[in-house]
C-alpha cells in the first residue's frame, strides 16, 4: 500500500487502469454487445428464447451473489475465498433445521415456518462467519488472502463434519417451490439477486459507510488518522461478504432441492474472476457494482452460450474467461502503444 | 566563461493535457550551485525527472550534456553522464539495508551482474563518513526515521562523484545541524568543480548556498539571476507573481481560557514530565529535533499512542486518549507530517478527502445527505482556497501546497476547539504557505487553540504566540518569538549556532 | 549475542518452533515420526510443493502474485508428455525433461510479456493467463489421462538415491532422485537472489517500484525474465509430480497454488513483497506438508481433515502476524 | 462391441413405429471429461450415433461438479433436446433441473444414481451394493479371507463410492468372518488424486503394522496404494482391489501389486442409455427383458420392487490374464 501511495506518480502510471474505471465498464458494454451479437447470429432462435435467459437467470445467481460479496471486500483492498465454504456450511446448517422442523409430510404451515427459520438461519450464520473473517484480518491483521484461503478450508471442513459428506436433501417442498419458483416468468433466484445487488448498489453510493470502504481501502494508514474505525469497518464488510454467501448458499439449495459440503467448488476462483473482470482493483479503493454486474453477465452468457455448440467441449470455457481477462486489461495498453506508433510517423 | 555541463534547449513536457515543462532553455555550469525555485506545480521536479531521465520530455527539444546532444535520456545514461538525484520522495528501498541502498545504484550503473557484498559494505561506509552520518548500515531503510532516510538518499548521491548533482528538496526532513553537515559537502564538490542544482521551498537555505536562481512559474522560466539581484520579498514576487509580505502572522487577540491542559505527561523512550497549557486563540509553537519526541507528544495528543502516565484535560474535563477516535470526539484535530501517507487517500477525490472526518454528521441514519456534502465541499474548497476546477478530480492531481489546504480543510470541517499541525507547511512554497500561516491566524482569533510543531525557524517565529523547547523528551524552555532571532533559536534547538561549526 | 537476539526474533525462528512442537505431537500420537522412513516419505512428498513454493516466493519478493503456476506446469508436462507418448518416445528421460522446461520457459514468457508491460497486479494478470494455459490444455488439446508414460520418464520417477527401511516395521521408503532437483532448484534460486544483481533487482522492484527505475535498473526485463524462471521452476515441479506418479493426470495439480502461497507467506514473506527468505519458504512448506500426510498418523479422523487444514493456515499465520504487529508496536510505527 | 451392436441398429431403426425417422437430439451428460472413464463412455455414443444416424451427442462439464452439471443441463433443456441422458455428480443435487427437463417433456435417462426420483429409467450396470462385494470379494481372495482391511473413497462427498465401500463392508462381514475392518480409520480419501491416494497408502501402513488390505472405490484409489505397495516393499503383505480401466492399470496388474479390477465397460452404458432413450421417445413399450443391443444390456431387467431402475448383467474382472483382450 505505502509504495503505491508514497509517490504519486508511480501511483498515476502503476495502476492508471485501475483509477479510472469508466473505460473498462465501458469495454464489458462492448464485449457484451459482441456476445449478444455473435450468438443471436450463429444461436438466433434457441438463443433468445425466454427459456434460455430463464436458465440464465436461474444459475448466475449462485456465484453471482458471491462475486457481490468479494467486491466489497477487494474494494477495502482485502479478499474473500471463503464465500463458497460459507454458502455451503451455512445451507447443511440450516437444511439441517428445516429438515428437523418440518420432516417429510409435515403440514404447510410447518413447513412454512421451517422455510422462514432456514432464511434466517442461512442469512445468520454467513454474517457471523463472514464476521469471523473481518475479525482475523482486522484484529488479528493477517493477509485477508490467507485467512480467507483457511476459513474455506475451515468452513467446508465443518460442513463435512456435520454431513459426514452426505447431501442433506428432501428439504420441505414450498422452500424449493418458493426461492426455485418463477414470478410472472422471472425466477426467484435472479429476483433475489437483484434485490441484494441493488442493496449493495445503495450501501456503496449511498451510504457513509460505502464512502469509507473507499477511503479505507484507498490508503488505511490515512484512514485511521482521519478517525475511521477501520476494524469495524472491516467487520462488517467481511460480515456483508459472508451474509451473500449465505443467501448464494439458500439460492444453491432451492437449485439443487439439497445441500453439501462441495457444491460449486469450482466458485472460489470463478468469483475472484469476475470481481477484477468488472474493473475492481485488488489493492482496493475503486470499483463499481455495475462492472461487477456486467463481468457476471458476460460470464454467464459465454457459459450458457458454449453450452449451444454440442461440439465445442466446455473445456474453452476457462479459455475463453481468462482470453476475455487478458483482452479486458490489454485493451488500454494496446491503444496506448497504437497512440504513440500512429503519433511517430 | 566555460561549457555549461547542461543545457536545456526548448525542452517541453506535457501530462495528459497538463504542460508542466514549458519550452524551458536552462544552462548549469560545472562549479556552480545554482538554485531552482518556484511554486508547488511550478515544474520543478518534472525538470528534474527529465534531466536525470525518468521523464520522457515532449519531442521537440534538446538536451545537451557534456557536449552530447540527446533528445531524451535514459536513467542509465544520465546516471553515467555523472547525473546524481536526491528525490524529492527519496526513492530508497525500504526493505533493502542501509548498505545495499547506497551501494546498489552504482553498482547497476557499472554494469555489474554480480552481487559483492564485501565490496557494497565498504561503499557504504565510505558513504557515510563523506556526510559523518551515523547509522546501523544492516538496518532495513524501513525502520529509519524520515531524515535518516533522507540522509541514505543523500548519501547514495554523493557516492560516486558526480558531474552534476541535483537535490530536490532535500533538507525537508533534516535538523539544521543536518543541513550544515550537507551545505559542507556542497561546498566541497563546488569547490572541485562539481554543478549542483538545488530545488528548496526554505529561502535561508537557498540564499546560503546559491550563486544563481533560476525561477519558473508554470513551467516556464521567469528569471535567472544573482542573489545580489534578490531579496527575500522580490523572490517570492517572481514565484508566485504577487507581492508577498513576511511580517508575523501570530494572533494577536487576548488569549481567551485554557482549551488544553497536559500535566506529567510521559511516554516510554518519547518523552516524560511535559506540561503546558493551550488557551483558545492562541498558537502555541512546539520545537525540537528530530527524535526530540515532539512527534510522539503530537501523536500521544491526538490518541495515537496512549500517554503511560500524567493527564491531558480538555475544556477543564480530564480525557482518556486511547484511540483516534477519542481525541476527535474530544475536538482535536491532527494534521500530520507526512501527509502522502498520513493524511490523503491520493487515489480518491477531492470531496472525498475533504469530508471523511465528518461523513457521520453529513448523514441520516447512515445514509449520506448529498446536499448537505455537496455544501460542505463547496465551503472548504473556497474557504482553503483549493486551486481546483473540479472538486472530483483525484486529489494526486494537486501540488503538495494545495494539497496541504485539503488536509487542513478536512481537520477544519470537523469544528474542532484543539488544531495541532506537525509541519504544517513541509515542501510547500512561500505563496501557499503565507496563506497557509494566515488562514492559522483566523481560526485562532475564532477561538480555536492551535499547536504548531515545526523545525523550519522562521515559520516557527512567524506564526506562535509561545514556543515550548523540546529536548530528549523534556520540554527544557519556553520562549517568546518576539523576543529572539532565528539565529538565536536555532541555536537553542541545535545547541550549535546556523553558521556554526557541526560538531 | 545480537545474532542470536536476530534469530531469536525471525519468523523462521518461531516456524521453526511450530514444525518441532509438531513433530513431537506426532511422534507421541504415533510413535512413526522419527523413523526413517517416514522422514523420507516426507521429503518425497516435499519435492513438488517445495519447487512450486520456490516460484512462488520469487513472484511474491517481487511484488506480485502468481496463480498460473500449476496450470503452467500442467500444460507443458501434458503437451509434451502426450507428443512423447504419441510417437512412442524410446530416447533418455534428459530429453523430455528439457523439452518440458524449454515449454515451461515460453509459457512463463507469455505470463513475462502481460506482467512486464500491463501495470496491473500480475494477481489479475495471472489468474486470466491460468484460465488460458489449462483452457489451451483442456479445450484445444482436450486432454485426458496418460497412463503409460514413455520408459524413461517412467523410470526416472522409481529412480531412487537410497532406500530408508524401519528396522521394526521392516517397512521401506524410496528417496526419489527428483529430491535432488528440489536442492538444486533452491540452490540456484539462492545464489540468483543473494548474488545477482537481477536477484537483488527482484527484491528491489518488491520494494518499491518507481525507486528500482529510477535506479537504473532494467525493471520491465527484470519482470520478464523472473516469470520466465518461474515458468521453468513450475514445469519442473509438474515433470516430477508426473513422473513420480508413473501416469499423467492433467487436473492433478490444478487448485493447489494457494496452498502453496499460504506455505510462502506462514515461511514469512510479505505479501506485499520484497521480504522473505527461501529458509522460511522451506520451512513454511514443511509444516505444510508434514500436517498434510501426517493426518492419519496424528489420528485425525477424516471428516476433520480440511478443518485441521483450515485450522493450520489460520493459527499459523496468526502465530507470524502477531508477531509483526507487536514488532511495529515496539518501534511505534504508526502506517496500517 | 461391434458384433452386439448390429442387431440393436437394426431394432432402433427396423421397429420405427409412431415415432417415424424423426431425427432425435439426445444428449448424454458426464460427470466430466477428463477422466477416461467417461472419454471411454463417449465411444459408445458416438458408435450409436453413427449406427442410427441420429443426433446424438455427449456434453459434459468442464469439472466433476454437481453444480456445473446442472448448468450443463439447465442450456441443454433450453434447447429443448429430446432426450437427455445423465451421469449424475450427485443425484440429489439434480433432482430440480431434472425435473424441470421432464416437466418440459424430454426424456430422463439416468445412469450410477439408482436414487434418482426425476428420471423415467435408471439404468444401472449392475446394482451398487453387489458391486462392493465383488470387489470386496477380490480383495478377499488376495488377502487370503482374513485380516485387517479398510476402505477408500474419491470423496466422502462422493453417493456412489460410499455405497460401493458400505457394500463391501457388509459383504465381508457375512462371508468372511477373519475379516475385520479398520475401527480407527474405517473410510479414507483420495480425494481423487493418484498422488494423495498413494501418500495416505503409505500413512496407513505405517500407523497400523498389521493393517493387510485396502478396498478401493474410485479408478485412482488401487493404482496409487500399488504404488505404496511397491515402494514399502510390501509386495505380497499387502493388497488392494478396486476400480479400473484395464489400459490405465496394464503395469500393476501384470506385477502383481494388484490382484484383480473390476469395472462395467462405460461405452456400453453410453449405448445402452442412448438405445433405451430413442426407445422410450418411439413410444415402444418397455417391458423387460430389454434389449438394448450391446453386449451385457441384452437382457435388462428391473431391479425387484422398482419400476424405473434396470439393471444390467454386470461387470468385467480384469487380471494380468485378460488385461489385454478389452482394447480400451
Ligand atoms: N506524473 C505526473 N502526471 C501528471 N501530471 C504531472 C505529473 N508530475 C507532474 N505533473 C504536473 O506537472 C506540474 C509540475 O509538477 P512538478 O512536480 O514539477 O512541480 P514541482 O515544481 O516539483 O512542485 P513541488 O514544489 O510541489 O515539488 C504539476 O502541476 C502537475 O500538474
Ligand atoms: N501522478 C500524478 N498525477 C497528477 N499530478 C501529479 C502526479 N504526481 C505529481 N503531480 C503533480 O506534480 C506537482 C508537484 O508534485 P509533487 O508531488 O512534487 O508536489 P508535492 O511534492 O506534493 O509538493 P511539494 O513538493 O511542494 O511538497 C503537483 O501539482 C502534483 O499534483
Ligand atoms: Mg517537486
Ligand atoms: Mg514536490
């Protein structure tokens, strides 16, 4: 941190691309239009239809609440790997309760309320965990990288404690009928993302507490003499981190009816991913939901795009997200160079 | 007359719009000591980092060092040109040793592929004896003081000997003892025919050593002259083309009753037994050299470390500064030394940086009042008089004078009854800093307590009521500005005389 | 005196502390520990994350993080492995080793091009260039298990320097000739970073940046060339991994570069670059290793197995940030 | 193979009743694609798409992930495909997308997920208990019918494996009295990783002296405890028996650090999944036996007590004898 700050200079060229974001929310506009694009073209018919935004909508969530998470903590200049052990442990816990509350043919109000008690469950113990997190990087100051990288290895560890690495499934039917369910064709999962997403939108633009992430992560030192209660303020950042991962991991379990220990494994890289695709920088103080909201999209829409050529394996897929990456972030420094070529003749 | 060593011929540099080098035609003579001064943002250092080639300057211009002619250089080139920078940010490796920072840079510039220890000590020791430094050579740079940094740079620079030798501000961290030790060395490479070219904001510095100014305002050469052409008043005319006035600038209003009482305050290994008392409207200087626990007395007020025994009360209520947080809630405020690192989030905006001491009060139920901040913005920029368009640009955007001005907004904004500023003006030009002196008067007569903690003498006596000398952690005298001499306080600081021999 | 108050006071100090204490646990737990075998089991299973640990480190002394390295390794081991196999590769091991370091080498100057150029944090850089290397090895050369490697390669992973047999339980462990390429490997790693100026460059950039150019030093060739030895020190890691297993799976390695960077900065590098000692990153490794493959010894049943892990990282590094908090206490220092 | 997979060609296409020669989309979904096991199971789908001459293709994810799967099969019911054949990760996990593909009239066939509710046929290669104690058998006759033994899993995640390894389990328990398992460590993981089976081998021989055997379940398990074998020196004390693919295990069959594998050969399941499928969209009656027209899945019956899961007529024993007569 000190480095980048000590000369501004450096600070300006170093991590230009990272201080103004705008070019890059505007290069995933374009990329995503060429997607758009390049499959309504080869996919058309298939590739419009309700039902294929609808799958869309049904599986980003999951990862996609997560990545929401891991920007807040990358904006403090921290990371969350946990978020996939806190989604999980949290679901066993409460698929565990619901299951105990309303056991197979248990009456709808029953189930109802095992539903609700599972919600707040879920939402609960990720806060607590994520709260757990906030406090070994604030307090105790190790690396956010490391005591994330354990506590998912923590979590999950828990999680197969408590499931002996068995799924825990037939969870009341009205809870997967409810967050798996669809209003007026839209599914609940997306809704439920959008809900968090814009929640999140607010707290960062809105809010004192959004504006202090920034500052904190933009340079901690000043931030402390300026009075900001940095260990709170981490806290309750990792907190919010750990509360999506609690709600990706209820979205996981009206997916899949059921909850274990390593469902979405593949997450944890897969949201660092999207999270610096969107233009956050890792050492913190910018970034901006909606790139994080385009990267998602982009994403998915390669994923559920490839998965329309029965001969393309889905082995491109991390070729093609790592090609987009590298594309994303070249992109400035390619037009730069062309700059100075065209400017010397 | 000789061959100037380097010549300037038309050089420009332009940043993303902002021209920071203005077709500037400069000539430094082998032998000469020759001073550079102008404004924060003049274009200083940019001249530098051209010369010694960081900065690629705009095509057009030339550089002609000892006869070669270069359209733009390299660091390695200018290096073996003989070109030697002290940094204004020092540019030292903070993990690396004492000995491997001085040792380092000669030993890329020679080429080497191999690393001999042996051979990088002895570099080193020689190094430090040139400015009798005293330092551990195997600490790491890190854990050195800000001036004993600013010694490694120096001394890294006067390693190999150099053909010209640019300093860009490099006594802001030092004690005048410091300064004498270098102004020696200066002395001795003129004497042997070495150019020296000096950036400083500390005009009794510049006037000491200097034999030729050249003065640039946005980025275009004002003037080259003598000294004998100057004094004090016409130099600070040409930097910042106004008329400038140097008579004190301390509050002259009754001090009102006492706002901060310290008694028996003690810190381990800082300080001990320091006791005094601050009244509304009156600006209370504190004094003393560097490691003379001035800095910790400053920090230990404002909650940073918490004092092992005696009492500070606020307002006549005895306090308990355990955090940051309690000295704000208190109503003190602290504008640092270091404001890169301790006082601005260089990355983010303006606005930003101004309000984030009272985010709280500009929101409802933890949600911001854009109105309210947006005001709130708006009345610091006008009233620190922020040279800036747009309150959103990011605040590395600004020179450090004007950046200086947001800190000092920021603190402001928080209504605080206790100010205390740990030089205030480091590295900030006469214009600003003049301001800066005033706008400290004002909040003084509006009956705000202000604590200065200085080295530069004059500012010190400009703007305090009192100065309270601090020496090995005891607070050994207080003074009354009115009543003595730069010379003489200085004196007192260093236990030498200015123009004294170092001991 | 002062020496012994510096050891006293380094990280590798009190990891040293932690792996005996360890040790010892498990040598009461099982009464297997110090018994030769089970040492050279230990420094059998060392080899792999030790080299992956040295590349690591040099990244991370440098400033950056690099999360390619298991993609890199797997994607040279296979490409090449696979045209071996293809055309029933008869030569000596020699060949395809250099021909996986020589792939090892690009692949690192592909990761070298971005991080020297782009002036974003080689993490980014990295983790796009990881998602490339294993899309390239899975997608475009769609891999899948080599089970007979070629007789030399085969052969070189049962090659052994020595084989330790526990007088008791008669039970004998192999010590792999690939140990010796983990000592070489951090050997050279040692005298590049001690004794070259590209070493002390890397330390330098790890420090501070802007510092290093205006120094003179060549920074964006410094870059460059340090991920093209990582990408060797990674190819090498995957050659032994491969051979030691007799088969090629191409997803074996992939997942394990946190892991590895967790070992680099519980040895004491700062992640934020320019510290660090290769001691350390052995150490670090070590205590890594020996908690991984001592579980059952230690008795820990199975289910707990990743929650011990979990435990380890996080206590671990706790153990060395307290101590750097309470270090910066002690000379007041007052950055975060 | 091939000479079983004529007449099944013939029926698919002879006994084209309602359906016509409509040209079905049926896809078949993996657990994933690296491992050889499902490499080897695609040649059967694409043999049955070339004796058909239908569309019939396989699409799996990119990693073993019940998630990922399911995003595989969200897309494809989006594209309305006819017929989806699934290897389910985690049939629990797939139980919603599942339904929603049958909800939108495709038809389910499923595979090594006899639990399954969501799936007009299961198809099983044999049933998953009976497995475990054919393999346990094996380890059995190596082991000489008596000692210490225990258990290893890709993952205890994984439904499949752990049922094998109960089966197992409770087989010795009735046949072979001198058997007993390993109180202390009764299941370990491999996490599917040759590298952690073989080192997790080694820790078990060496805490538990008179432990004699090691039953495996995943195709890494056996291959990588060989390598233990081998290296302690234990040839002979100690022994193994799991899954495998005859090629992969070639060398530890014929140096005898591995008595005997078993497996189904997947092509065939790919096949047979595909033929019942088209069957099912023709509307043609499924009573059994059923044929499905390759070799083992001639006659499929249903399991007892069960009208959805079928079983086949089981598995293949490899040993340094036959090793070389299944080209695969
Ligand atoms: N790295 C940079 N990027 C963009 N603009 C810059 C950069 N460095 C300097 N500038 C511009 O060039 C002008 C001159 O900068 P310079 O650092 O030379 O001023 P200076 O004379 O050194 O001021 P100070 O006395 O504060 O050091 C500044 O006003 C600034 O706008
Ligand atoms: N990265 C940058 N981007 C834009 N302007 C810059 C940058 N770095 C320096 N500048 C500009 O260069 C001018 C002087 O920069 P510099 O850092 O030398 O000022 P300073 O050191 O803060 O002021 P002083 O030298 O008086 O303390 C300022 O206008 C500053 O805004
Ligand atoms: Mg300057
Ligand atoms: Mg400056």
């Amino acid at each position: 941190m000190t480095t980048s700050t000590s000369t501004p200079t450096t600070t300006k060229n170093r991590f230009g691309f990272l201080k103004d974001l705008d070019p890059q929310i505007i290069r995933l506009v374009v990329i995503l239009a060429a997607l758009l694009l390049f499959f309504m073209i080869t996919r058309g018919g298939a590739f419009v239809r309700v039902s294929t935004w609808q799958a869309m909508g049904v599986a980003f969530p999951e990862f996609g609440l997560m990545a929401l998470g891991v920007m807040l903590t990358m904006i403090t200049g921290g990371i969350d790997l946990s978020s996939v052990g806190i989604a999980n442990m949290t679901a066993i816990a409460s698929a565990t309760v619901m299951l105990s509350m309303a056991p197979a043919g248990a009456t709808p109000g029953q189930q109802a309320t095992a539903m609700v008690v599972g919600i707040l469950i879920s939402i609960g113990l990720g806060t607590l965990a994520g709260a757990f997190n906030g406090f070994l990087v604030a307090k105790v100051k190790i690396p956010a990288i490391l005591v994330t990288l354990g506590t998912l290895e923590l979590f999950t560890g828990i999680a197969i404690v408590m499931t002996a690495g068995k799924p825990l499934s037939g969870l009341p039917m009205i809870f997967s009928e409810t967050l798996g369910g669809k209003v007026m064709k839209i599914p609940m999962q997306l809704i439920i993302f959008v809900i968090v997403a814009v929640i999140i939108g607010v707290i960062l633009s809105r809010t004192s507490f959004g504006a202090k992430l920034y500052m904190l992560g933009s340079n901690a030192t000043a931030a402390k003499f300026s009075g900001l209660n940095s260990g709170s303020l981490l806290i309750r950042t990792y907190a919010l981190s750990g509360m999506c991962a609690g709600v990706a991991g209820l979205v996981m379990m009206a997916n899949y009816n059921s909850a274990k220990a390593d469902y979405g494994s593949t997450y944890t890289l897969l949201t660092v991913l999207i999270v610096v695709l969107g233009g956050v920088s890792p050492l913190g103080g910018s970034g901006k939901l909606i790139g994080v909201v385009l990267a998602i999209t982009v994403l998915q829409i390669l994923q559920s795009g490839l998965n329309m050529f029965p001969q393309v394996s889905n082995f491109y897929l991390p070729l093609i997200w790592g090609a987009t990456l590298l594309l994303a972030i070249s992109i400035p420094n390619i037009t730069a160079t062309l700059r100075k070529l065209t400017k010397k003749d | 007359m000789t061959e100037p060593f380097l010549s300037l011929r038309g050089v420009s540099k332009t940043f993303s719009g902002v021209k920071a080098l203005d077709n500037i035609d400069f000539d430094i003579y082998p032998g000469e000591v020759h001073c550079l001064a102008g404004e924060n943002g003049s274009g200083k250092s940019t001249m530098i980092k051209v010369i010694s080639g960081v900065y690629e300057p705009d095509a057009g211009g030339e550089i002609v060092m000892d006869g070669t002619h270069y359209a733009k250089l390299t660091p390695i080139e200018a290096i073996n040109n003989g070109v030697q920078v002290i940094y204004q940010d020092f540019s030292v490796f903070p993990n690396l040793t004492v000995a491997e920072n001085l040792a380092l840079t000669g030993e890329v510039s020679n080429g080497r592929k191999l690393v001999n220890w042996k051979r990088m000590r002895t570099i080193a020791e020689e190094a430090v004896k040139k400015v009798n430094f005293k330092v551990d050579l195997d600490a790491r740079v890190g854990d050195l003081s800000v001036a004993d940094k600013q010694l490694v740079a120096i001394s890294r620079a006067l390693i190999t000997e150099p053909k010209l030798l640019i300093m860009d501000e490099p006594t802001t961290a030092l004690t005048h003892r410091e300064v004498e030790a270098l102004f020696k060395v200066v002395a001795d490479l003129q004497s042997r025919g070495i150019a020296i070219l000096f950036v400083s904001h500390k005009l009794e510095e510049v006037f000491e050593i200097s034999e030729r100014f050249t003065i640039i305002r946005n980025g275009k050469v004002v003037i080259t002259t003598m000294p004998e052409e100057l004094n004090h008043k016409k130099f600070a005319e040409y930097m910042t083309g106004r008329d400038y006035d140097d008579s004190s600038s301390a509050p002259t209003g009754e001090p009102g009753e006492p706002i901060l009482e310290v008694s028996g305050l003690g810190l381990s290994e800082a300080f001990e037994d320091v006791s005094f008392t601050l009244h509304r409207g009156e600006v209370l200087g504190i004094t003393g050299l560097l490691g003379s626990g001035r800095t910790e007395l400053a920090l230990s007020l404002f909650g940073v470390f918490t004092a092992d025994e005696g009492e500070i009360k606020v307002g006549g209520r005895p306090v308990r500064l355990k955090r940051i947080r309690d000295a704000i809630a208190n109503k003190i405020a602290y504008v640092p030394e270091d404001r890169l690192t301790e006082g601005l989030m260089l990355e983010r905006s303006i606005a930003d940086n101004i309000v984030i001491s009272e985010l709280d009060d500009l929101s409802k139920l933890g949600f911001l009042d854009r109105k309210l901040r947006a005001e709130a913005v708006k009345r610091w920029v006008q009233e620190m008089k922020i040279a800036t368009k747009r309150p959103a640009n990011a605040v590395n955007t600004l020179s450090g004078g004007n950046q200086q001005r947001v800190v000092l907004g920021k603190w402001l904004a928080t209504e605080p009854d206790v100010l205390i500023l740990n030089g205030p003006t480091v590295g900030v030009d006469i214009g600003s800093k003049r301001d800066i002196h005033l706008i400290l008067r004002d909040l003084a007569d509006q009956g705000m307590g202000i604590i200065v903690i200085t080295d530069d003498i004059p500012e010190l006596l400009q703007v305090s009521n009192r100065v309270l000398l601090l020496k090995e952690g005891r607070i050994t005298e207080e003074v009354d500005p009115a009543s003595v001499t730069e010379q003489e306080m200085s004196a007192m600081i260093t236990g030498g005389s200015i123009s004294g021999e170092v001991a | 005196m002062t020496l012994i108050n510096k050891m006293v006071r380094s990280n590798e100090f009190y990891l040293f502390l932690v792996i005996v204490v360890i040790c010892v646990i498990i040598q009461i737990r099982s009464g297997q520990f110090f018994t030769p075998n089970n040492l050279v089991d230990l420094a059998n299973a060392m080899v792999v994350p030790g080299l992956f640990g040295v590349g690591a480190y040099l990244v991370i002394v440098s400033g950056g993080i690099d999360v390619s390295f298991p993609a890199l390794a797997s994607l040279a081991v296979y490409a090449v492995t696979r045209v071996l196999v293809d055309s029933d590769f008869q030569g000596p091991w020699i060949v395809p080793f250099l021909l996986i370091v020589v792939l090892g080498a690009v692949l690192g100057a592909f990761n070298g091009l971005f991080t020297s150029r782009i002036a974003i944090p080689t993490l980014i850089i990295t983790l796009g260039t990881a998602n490339v290397f294993s899309g390239i090895m899975q997608g475009a050369l769609s891999s899948v298990q080599i089970s007979q490697l070629p007789p030399s390669m085969e052969a070189f992973g049962r090659a052994s320097l020595f084989t330790a047999t526990n007088p008791k339980s008669g039970l004998t462990s192999a010590m792999p000739v690939s140990f010796l390429l983990l000592v070489a490997v951090v050997a050279i790693a040692f005298l590049v970073m001690r004794y070259t100026m590209f070493g002390r460059g890397i330390f330098a950039l790890g420090g501070d940046e802007s510092s290093a150019v205006r120094a003179g030093f060549k920074v964006r060739r410094i870059k460059f060339w340090l991920y093209v030895l990582v990408g060797v020190i990674a190819a090498i890691g995957g050659f032994v991994r491969t051979t030691s297993m007799g088969q090629m799976h191409p997803t074996n390695l992939l997942g394990s570069e946190m892991l590895v960077i967790a070992a680099v900065v519980l040895g004491g590098a700062a992640i934020t670059g320019g510290t660090g000692s290769l001691t350390g990153v052995m150490l670090g490794t070590l205590l890594i290793v020996i908690v991984q493959n001592s579980m059952i010894l230690l008795g820990i049943p199975t289910f707990w197995q990743r929650a011990a892990l979990g435990i380890l990282i996080i206590v671990g590094t706790g153990i060395s940030a307290v101590q750097i908090t309470r270090r910066r206490r002690r000379q007041r220092l007052v950055a975060e | 193979v091939d000479d079983t997979a004529g007449p099944s060609a013939g029926t698919s296409s002879g006994a084209g009743g309602g359906g016509g020669d409509k040209k079905y989309n049926i896809a078949v979904v993996p657990k994933d694609s690296t491992n050889p096991w499902f490499v080897r199971m695609e040649v059967g789908v694409k043999k049955y798409a070339a004796d058909t001459g239908l569309n019939v293709y396989q699409k799996g994810p990119a990693t073993t992930d019940a998630t990922q799967q399911a995003q595989v099969i969200r897309d494809l019911i989006a594209q309305k495909v006819d017929a989806l054949c699934v290897v389910p990760v985690d049939p629990g996990a797939l139980e919603p997308v599942l339904k929603e593909a049958m909800d939108a009239g495709i038809t389910v066939i499923t595979h090594e997920s006899a639990t399954q509710q969501n799936t007009k046929y299961d198809i099983e290669a044999f049933n998953n208990a009976a497995y475990g104690g054919f393999i346990m058998q094996n380890l059995a006759e190596a082991m000489g019918e008596e000692g210490t033994y225990t258990t290893m899993v890709g993952h205890v995640t994984n439904a499949s494996h752990n049922e094998w390894a109960d089966g197992g389990v409770a087989y010795a328990k009735e046949k072979f009295p001198k058997m007993v398992l390993l109180e202390a460590e009764p299941r370990v993981e491999s996490q599917d990783d040759g590298e952690v089976a073989y080192q997790k081998a080694k820790e078990l021989m060496k805490k538990y002296p008179d432990l004699k055997g090691i039953m495996g379940t995943s195709s890494f398990d056996a291959p990588g405890v060989a390598r233990a074998i081998e290296e302690l020196g234990l040839q002979g004390k100690f022994f193994t028996a799991g899954t495998g693919m005859p090629e992969a295990n070639k060398a530890i069959l014929e140096k005898g650090l591995v008595h005997a594998l078993t497996l189904w050969d997947p092509a065939d399941a790919g096949y047979a999944m595909a033929a019942l499928a088209v069957k099912v969209l023709k509307g043609e009656e499924i009573k059994a036996p059923v044929d499905l027209g390759v070799k083992g899945y001639e006659e499929v019956n249903f399991a007892e007590g069960s009208d959805k899961v079928m079983e086949g007529a089981g598995w293949i024993v490899i040993t340094k004898d036959n090793v070389d007569e299944f080209g695969f």
